[in-house]
C-alpha cells in the first residue's frame, strides 16, 4: 500500500466559516464520472484508477485506507447500511467486491493485506450500486440490466431487464424493502419486485434529457429524480396515486428566483472570515448553459428552520441536497423552493471549482454536512465540510421575525382608522335641553312602543298601540325565531373524511354559464329566504326570473359564489349577466334574486350575521342588500371610485366594508337605516364614508384581498399586479410587509384559514393562508414567517382563474380545475388526495360549508355541484 502521505493531503485549508475543505487528493488517473459514497463516518473514492480509498469523515487526520483488488478502473462505489459491521462495494468492469471496513483495517494493522469478497464478476461497466436496508442482497446496473447479488451466497438472484438504454440510479424502498426503482437514460422509471424478479411499474417517457440521479422520500413516499438538463422530477409513491407527477422542477429558473431574493445580502454577511462572495465572479463570467443533477441525497432541515423560521410546518420539512457541476443545492420538497444555494466559484480557494460527479451526506439534527467532489477538467478529488445552518442562516430573508399575527395583540391605537368604532360607542350622548330633574332619569325611548314613558296622556293609564309599523323599528338581532333544524347546535366533525361523494347537482342553464365565486351562509335564528316571504311590491320582475331559468336564451358567466361562517344554510352566486342569487344549501327551491347592478358581479359576500349581502360590479358600484324581501340598503356609485371595484368584504365583525380600487385600499364606514317611513320608501337614508384609504408599494393594481371578519383582526392581505403580496396594519395604518416574486404570475385569489363558528382550531393555524395564480399552483404560507410552507401543483390550471377554499377544520385545501374536476389537497402533502369528477367544463369556483363536511362547486358551464362526506 502506498503511503497515504503522497497522494492525500489532510485539512488542506479553510475558506471560511460556510465551508472547509478537508482534504484533497491528487489521482493519477481522472474519475469525474464515478459514484462516489458518502456515510456519517466515511466517505470512499476511487484512486488511481483501480484503488479504492476510504477515509474519516469525523477525523481527516486518521491515516485513510487503501483497498486494492480491482484490475480495472472502479465506477462505482456504496456503502452498507448497517451501522456494524460497516461494509462498502465497490465495482469495475472485472469485479464487484464486498469490504468490510473493520476487518480490513485489523489486517492492516497486523501488517497483512486486507481482501474482499468478489460476489460479481465480468458484469460490464457498472454505474449505480445500492445495498439493500439490511445489506443481504446488491443491486448492481450494468448496462442496461440490474444484477440483484447476494454477498453471502455470491450468487446472482436476480436480472431485471427493461430499461433501454443504460441504467444510471437505483434505489431500494425504505418502506417496501423488496420493491427497487430505477432510472435510465431512456427518460424513464421502473418498478421492480425484485424479490420475484418482476416489472411493477413503467413510466412513460416524461423528458428530454437521461436522468441521472435518483432519492427516495420516505416521510411523503416521493420518487425524486434529476435529469442532465438540471430538471428535477417528483412523483408519488402513495399506494393509489397510481405513480403520478408531482411537480416538475427547473433549477436553474429556481437558482434565478433565488438569487434575486438575497441579491442584496449575499455581500453583507457579518464578519471578515464570512465574506465569501467578494471572491465570486462577475455577472460576465457566468458560463454554465445547465446544472446536470449529478447526485440526490436526504437532507434535514427541520431543528434549522424551526430555530430560523419557527414556522407552523417546519419540524415536518424535508429537503435534499442537489449536487451540480456548479455548486450544491438544498431543495425543499414541500414548498418547491430552494433553502440555500451554495456556488463552488464562489470560494476561490476551493480547489474544484467544476463538478464532474457528486455525493453528499448530512446526519439528521447535524450541523454539518460532508461533501465529496472530482473534478469534470482534472484529476482532483475533494473533500468538504460544510456548515449548514450558516449557510442557510447566511441567505434567510430579512422579513422573517416581523411577529405579525392574525390574532390581535395589542388594544387599537387612538390614531388608527379601525378607531372610529370605538370611538363612537363610548362617545357621551348630550343630555336633552329643557327637561327637568325628575325627566332627567328617564330614557330617551321611542313613544309607542312602551306604555311607561312619560309623556302627555299617557303617564296615569296604559295605553295601547294601535298601529305599530314595523318599519320603525330597530332589529336587535336577539330575538329568537324557530329553528329550521338542530344542526346549529353540532360541531364540525373534525375526524370526518373529506366531501368527495357527489350529492346533488343544480343545472343554472343549458347554455354557456360559469361562476367564479361561491359563499355559504347562515341567517341568525334560521330565517328564511324565499320568494314567498316576500312581499309582492319587493319580489324581482317575473321577466327576471323567467330570464334566470332561460339561460339558454342568454349565455351567462357565474362570477361570484360565497359562502360564509355560519351554519352554510344559504349559498349566494354572482352572476355576469348582472344578477345575484341566493340558493338553499342543498340546492332545492327558488333562488332569490338581486338584481340592480349594471355589469358582471365580481364579489359577493355575506355579512358575519347573515343578514345582508354585498355584491360589487363590473359597472363600478358597490351595493349593500338586505336579505329580508331582497332589497337593496345601499348602493355606491361610480363617483365615489377613482378605479373599478375589484373586491369588497365585510371587515372587522361588519363594522367597515374593507375594498379595493385600483392600487389603493380603502375603508368605509357605513350605516343602514332601518325605520323608513313606508309611505316615503323612496327615500334612502343609508350612507356610507370613507374613513381610510392606503396604496400599496410602487402603486400598482390590487388583483385581490383578504381580511377576518369573524373576529377583530387588524391585517389585509392583498395580492398586486407585479406579483407581490403585501401585508397591510389597519391598527398602525401602514404596510407591514411585502412579499416579493410571490408567484409567477399575479395573484387571483387570496384565501385565508378562517375555519368557523363550529370548529376550533389551534391559535398558530389562523395565520395560515393560500394564495393561487393562473399556471402556478397554490402555495400556502404562514403569515408569522412570511415563508410559503407548502405548494400544491396537480391541478391543470393554465388560462382561467379558477377559485381555492380552505376546509373549516383547515386540513383540506379545495381547488377548482380547467380539466372539469375539483381538486382536494390535503395540507399535509404536496399531491391532491381526491379529484372529484362529475363537472362538464371549467370548475371556477369551489365552497366548503362552515358547519357539514360539504363541499359546492360550480363550472365555468353553469351547473351547481354539491358533494358530502362518504357514510
């Protein structure tokens, strides 16, 4: 054996506090496209050619061991996955070999030559080797064919045959250990049983480039796979996902997003020995046209971002590593994002600054990480140590610790515009003039309707009213009505599976119809909305109706679909044909008509006691319904906006009508007078103001809002134009934050975890919330962090805006789809866990019910779908 001394040179040097390089080695034959192995104590290479070389991961300094046996150049190197005894396989072209670590370096220390075991010989160019979890069987890809050997019996058990062109990657399954999958330059994947030497699975052929590397995903029972191109693929193992894509990623656009984010801090880190990319090079130097996946390995970020980001999903986080011919990558598998990107010519003191092959290993709850390298050019080979949390420390956005929350946390300030409420109910009524001592205690009341108040004639004897208009009087919303049913007294079932079962389906039109949006509702003591208690001078024009139930003779769009907090008894669709309608729940009798706007409805949403309903419009007006004989209180003309409405809610427990007009957000504080005189009902007495208006950074065009209105909440949500999200304090009337490049294209809906009346939820979940963009998924973020946790990608939704909803309980997120199916996305995972058939065009809306396991959807052609909860 040769002395270690002349070809390896231990603790070359440090380049900083992100990454040392430990040692390096200078071999007399190249080895730039070889498996290299990587374990928590060593990692293994090939030397020379033919000589195998391990050496301590936890002490460089410990003399390495050199293993020879091999007459032809080894490709392929892997350790065991035992922790005793340690074994590693090594391959040429002449032998596989099975060492064992412990019984070699005994006999090196006697003065003896260690030796292998040979279980493989004359199998061809060998690229991929993988030991199986408890190392009795080696599964070796040759070629095109996969050998399965048996160490102990030196046996062949198995040859899978399939592939056709060269296999590159295999890997065992950690949760069925008899199943093996495999990639090949063929651009696809294979599923073996290998135990019974069979085919499982074939995909189809899904890219343009060989895959190259491959890693299991024990946690969400992913197959993620990186081709030469720099793409990286993830499908699901989930048993009856039947293999299906995730997501399809391209690094070098995730690399680009990424720079962008901390361009303004990879040049700031604190401290001498950190300021690592002065030596970077220059935006002329770049030169890499792709980054080659050339290895995939586990990484565990979870102990990192939880004291970084203290995120609600942080501790389930799984991330791997990327191995390029540029530098390495940490990807989370939850967001699609990238953690933290580290570039080898951003280290001029690295020795390899391009990567012919790859393998990285980090243990879980480890800060560090080891990385070993060859050279694509030259005959070095490298190792190094990097410090992670530094490293992802070191490229964390400024925006996280803003400690924003949707739960108030403070009292409202005298100077913010949410105030004004306060104000007014502990404003001091003046006392009435000329009245005397005695007439100072009584209250201020209304004349007719108690027979105590003193005034002339009435105070001796009880008088009776003999004609009390209801018109005059002021509703309470106390009183108690019957109840239609006891189902406002049930809770959510929580544990219930989710509404995939279809129930029943209401066709608006034979025509072309299509809603967008969609709201439950409820009307305190279980009113009623219904045609027949309606009073004949209120009910809409019979032409009307008769225009609504003939759509085919006017092809229409369902913009706007709503449900609210309540018990979900009543459902409210907007309508482009300038109607909105108000459905039973379980979509049976006539709907009510409100008619009035002269454009398509955009928004239409209930008020947290469900007794009226806002509804904005194309048109530009703003208009405010009473529920009780479908007549309308208030109508804001176009005079008032500057910009068409693009969305308008209730805001903080009725109080504001929060909206959105072109680049500003604005307040208004409204009243609704209810003691109109019925012989003067023409006169409208209701009124609105503006009370608070704000723009956003750079002024560009609200695409969409969200606010709590089920209980105080001083944040908006708002979504631009130039894809950012903005976070607005209403309590300090100001932005409180600004998410750039949240998505690739502008946001159409924001939706936040508002759950209901009838669940409870841990405090944390209310600052979660998901926002959707045409052809870029759904990402759910925590707004604490202000981090996209999550992304959801399996829906086809790639030119019309299509509606999200989160489930009461907030574990399901529903999507509608162009492919006429409504997705269910199960927050916990990145793949949609049912996809609800039965539409016939576009799902563009979709609404759970705040009280039942019930989901309603409606298609771009009109036709209302509710599904339940099976048994």
């Amino acid at each position: 054996m040769e002395d270690p001394q002349e070809i390896l040179c231990a603790d070359a040097g440090r380049v900083g506090d992100l990454v040392t390089e430990k040692g390096l080695v200078a071999s007399k034959e190249p080895a730039s496209h070889v498996q290299l192995a990587c374990s928590a104590q060593y990692c293994a290479f090939p030397v020379d050619g033919n000589a195998l070389c391990v050496w301590s991961t936890e002490d460089p300094s410990y003399q390495p061991l050199t293993l020879r046996g091999h007459h032809e150049p080894i490709t392929a190197v892997a350790f065991g996955n035992a922790v005793s005894p340690v074994l590693i396989c090594s391959a040429s072209r002449d032998y596989v070999i099975m060492w064992s670590l412990n019984e070699c370096r005994q006999k090196v220390l006697q003065g003896l030559t260690p030796r292998g075991v040979v279980v493989g010989t004359l199998l061809g160019k060998v690229l991929c080797l993988r030991l199986s979890p408890d190392d009795r069987v080696a599964a070796v890809c040759a070629g095109k064919k996969i050998f399965m050997l048996d160490p102990e019996s030196r046996s062949t058990l198995a040859e899978l045959e399939g592939h056709r062109a060269v296999v590159t990657a295999a890997e065992f399954c950690p949760w069925h250990t008899h199943i093996l999958i495999s990639v090949s330059e063929d651009r696809s994947f294979k599923v073996w049983d290998h135990h019974m030497g069979s085919l499982i699975y074939s995909s189809s052929v899904f890219t343009a480039s060989p895959l190259l590397s491959l890693v299991l995903d024990a946690e969400n029972r992913q197959l993620v796979t990186g081709c030469a191109n720099g793409q990286l693929w993830i499908f699901s193992l989930v048993e009856g996902h039947h293999y299906r894509c995730v997501t399809r990623v391209d690094l070098k656009k995730k690399r680009e997003s990424f720079s962008r984010r901390i361009e303004s801090r990879l040049c700031s880190l604190p401290g001498e020995s950190q300021r690592t990319c002065t030596d970077g090079l220059g935006k002329g130097e770049e030169a890499e046209a792709s980054l080659p996946v050339l290895g995939l390995a586990p990484c565990d970020l979870s102990l990192i971002l939880r004291a970084e980001c203290g995120g609600l999903s942080s501790e389930n986080t799984t991330c791997v590593w990327i191995g390029s011919s540029a530098g390495l990558f940490i990807f989370n598998l939850a967001n699609f994002e990238l953690e933290a990107v580290l570039h080898y010519k951003d280290f001029r003191s690295l020795s390899i600054q391009v990567a012919g092959s790859c393998a990285v290993t980090s243990k879980a709850g480890d800060d560090k990480a080891i990385c070993l390298l060859t050279s694509l050019f030259g005959r070095k080979i490298a190792m190094l140590e990097i410090r992670v949390a530094v490293l992802v420390r070191s490229q964390q956005r400024h925006d996280v610790g803003r400690d924003l929350s949707v739960l108030p946390r403070a009292r409202v300030l005298s100077t913010s515009p949410l105030y004004f409420r306060r104000a007014e109910e502990t404003r001091t009524q003046p006392a009435p003039q000329r009245q005397s001592a005695v007439r100072s205690t009584v209250k201020d009341q209304p004349l007719v309707f108690h027979n105590k108040v003193r005034s002339s004639g009435y105070a001796s004897t009880p008088h009776i009213a003999m004609f009390s208009p209801k018109t005059n009087t002021r509703s309470s919303g106390e009183r108690s009505l019957p109840r239609r049913d006891g189902q406002r007294c049930k809770e959510y079932p929580l544990e219930s599976s989710p509404p995939v079962k279809v129930h029943k389906q209401r066709v608006l039109a034979h025509g072309p119809t299509a809603a967008s949006c969609i709201q439950y509702s409820d009307l305190p003591g279980g009113e009623k909305i219904c045609l027949s208690s309606v009073p004949v001078a209120r009910r809409p024009p019979l032409s009307i109706l008769r225009a609504f139930l003939q759509f085919s003779l006017l092809p229409t769009v369902l913009s706007s679909l709503r449900l609210s907090s309540g018990d979900g008894q009543w459902l409210a669709c907007g309508f482009a044909n300038h109607l909105s309608l108000v459905f039973r729940a379980d979509l049976t009798g006539t709907p009510a008509v409100f008619s009035g706007h002269d454009g398509a409805v955009s928004t239409v949403c209930w008020s947290h006691d469900g007794r009226r309903l806002l509804s904005a419009s194309r048109d530009g007006t703003l208009r405010l319904w009473s529920l009780r004989g479908a007549e309308l209180v208030l109508c804001v003309g176009k005079d008032v906006f500057s910009k068409p409405v693009r969305s308008a809610q209730f805001y903080y427990i009725d109080t504001f009508i929060l909206l959105s007009s072109g680049p500003e957000l604005q307040l208004l504080r409204y009243h609704v007078d209810t003691c109109k005189d019925e012989i003067q009902r023409y006169k409208q007495k209701s009124r609105c103001k503006r009370v608070f208006r704000l723009g956003t950074t750079g002024m560009t065009e609200i695409t969409s809002l969200s606010a709590v209105n089920d209980f105080y909440s001083y944040l908006v949500l708002t979504a631009g134009r130039n894809r950012t999200l903005e976070v607005f304090d209403l309590n300090a009337g100001r932005s409180a934050a600004v998410i750039v490049e949240a998505h690739s294209r502008p946001v159409h809906q924001i939706c936040q975890n508002k759950g209901s009346s009838f669940t409870t939820q841990q405090h944390q979940v209310y600052n979660l919330f998901a926002t959707t963009a045409t052809g870029d998924g759904i990402k759910l973020w925590d707004l604490r962090t202000l981090r996209c946790e999550r992304c959801f990608e399996g829906h086809p939704n790639y030119g019309y805006p299509c509606g999200i909803a989160f489930s009461p309980c907030g574990r399901y997120v529903a999507s509608g789809a162009e492919d006429r199916h409504a997705y269910m996305y199960d927050v916990g995972s990145s793949t949609f866990s049912h996809r609800l058939a039965g539409h016939t065009d576009t799902v563009t809306g979709v609404a759970f019910s705040p009280s039942a396991p019930q989901l309603a959807t409606v298609s771009l052609d009109g036709k209302l779908q509710l599904f339940v909860a099976d048994g």
